[in-house]
C-alpha cells in the first residue's frame, strides 16, 4: 500500500494467464523444452516489471492443454513467488476445453471487480481436435474475458494462425511466430515484459512506443466499453536478429 497526499493509493490484482500447448506434436524439435526454457528465464524480467509499478499487484497461474486441460499452476500466485515446473508432452489439442477452463476464472467471484484488465497468452503449435468455437463463446461471455488483453504465440508453420487470430480478436495484432528457440525466447520474454508493463500501468505513464489499443469488447472495429479497459500494447518488435543455430533448431 502507497499513501499520497489525499489518501492511499491500493493496488490492484492484475492476473497474467499461460494458455500452455503441450499436444504430441510439442515433443518434436525441442519445442517443449524451449518453451520451458523461455518461460522460467522470462519470470525474472515479470518480477522487475511489477516491482517498478506499485500500482498493481501481478498474480500468476498456468494451463496446460492436451487431451483435456488441467492447470499447471493452480493458483494465482504473487509474481515475486512464482516458479516454474516443466511441462511435458503428449496428446491431442483440446483448446477449447482450455478456454473454457480459463473462462471459468473470470467469473466474479473468483475475480474482483477492482481488478485490473487481465492478460492471457496463448501458446500453441498446432491446431484445435476439439470445439474451439465453444471455449472461445464461454470466454467471451464473461466481462473479463471480452475487457483481457489477449496475445497469441504460434509455435512453428503448422500453429492454425486464423484460431489464434480468433482469440487475440483485434484487427492490428497478429499471432507471434516463432520458428526456432531463439524467437520463441524473445517473444516470451516481450509478453512478459512490454504487455506486462502496458497493461499494469495507467494510460498516462505508457512510454512513447508505438502503441495498439486493446478495445474492451474484443470485437474488430467495435468502440472500448469504457476508457480504463482500453489498454495500450506497444508494438512487437520482429525477432529477426534471432537466427537459428542450423536447420535442425527451423520448426
């Protein structure tokens, strides 16, 4: 809690979701080991963003999706706390059963309405064997899945780049694709820290970076709900630097 003159400024949750792939085809290249490796070296670049903005407080949990979809970290947990267990691979893509899952912790209760917009990030190398279209209703139904900013990594040519686009839901932002570890590494380490920061600071403090604004209804085209929802994103910067060590490390 900061006090400042006129009263006390408190801090608001802002829940930051890993929408993890962990299909069969993840076994493949390395891939989930990368994205292993991505994630935990990524947690503390999120541990210095929360640490320079007191206004929010980042809590953190993971889901896995295979053949169904259960949570790889259960509970919301203070970014300063968080670690990270490998995940293995094996299975088929039920995506939609994750989103659903992810829906289901948007309700209020669980999620306060002093909350701050939420941030999910879908990782994925494939494409959706069960009914996506239901996950991503049951996400959208529910106000803090419409007000999330959603972003979206493809692991990969093979990731169904149209269902990622679905999820993210917003005309400017594309799914990010990573090809080999070193893109996916950057591009884990981007959503850590730039949408991070983006999304826990107020409008006024985002930095002069070319920013997309995130509308509150997740409809192309649609007007934001109200102005507090409509987050800045700063625009991804291309791995291009990030060049595989040879063909093998190509996904």
């Amino acid at each position: 809690m900061m006090r400042r003159p006129g009263g006390e400024l408190a801090t608001r949750p802002l829940h930051f979701v890993w929408i993890t792939d962990c299909s069969g085809s993840m076994k493949g290249n390395g891939k989930i080991q990368a994205l292993n490796t991505a994630i935990r070296e990524a947690i503390p670049h999120m541990q210095k963003v929360a640490d320079e903005n007191a206004n929010a407080e980042v809590l953190v949990r993971a889901l896995k999706f295979s053949s169904g979809a259960q949570w790889h970290v259960a509970q919301d947990t203070p970014v300063g706390q968080f670690r990270w267990n490998d995940l293995g691979a094996g299975g088929s893509t039920d995506m939609g059963k994750a989103l659903s899952m992810v829906a289901d912790q948007l309700k209020m209760p669980p999620m306060s309405a002093r909350a701050l917009p939420p941030v999910l990030v879908l990782v994925s190398d494939g494409q959706p064997t069960d009914n996506f279209n239901k996950g991503l209703a049951a996400l959208m139904e529910e106000p803090w899945g419409k007000k999330a900013v959603r972003m979206a990594i493809a692991i990969g040519e093979d990731a169904d780049l149209e269902v990622l686009r679905r999820f993210i839901g917003h005309p400017e932002i594309e799914p990010l694709q990573a090809n080999n570890p070193e893109a996916l590494v950057n591009y884990i380490k981007w959503m850590s820290t730039a949408v991070l920061q983006a999304a826990s600071s107020p409008a006024s403090q985002v930095g002069a970076a070319p920013v997309m604004s995130i509308s509150q209804s997740g409809v192309a085209g649609a007007p934001p709900i109200s102005q507090t929802s409509n987050v800045p994103v700063p625009v991804p910067v291309v791995a291009t630097a990030a060049v595989p060590a040879s063909a093998a490390d190509v996904w």
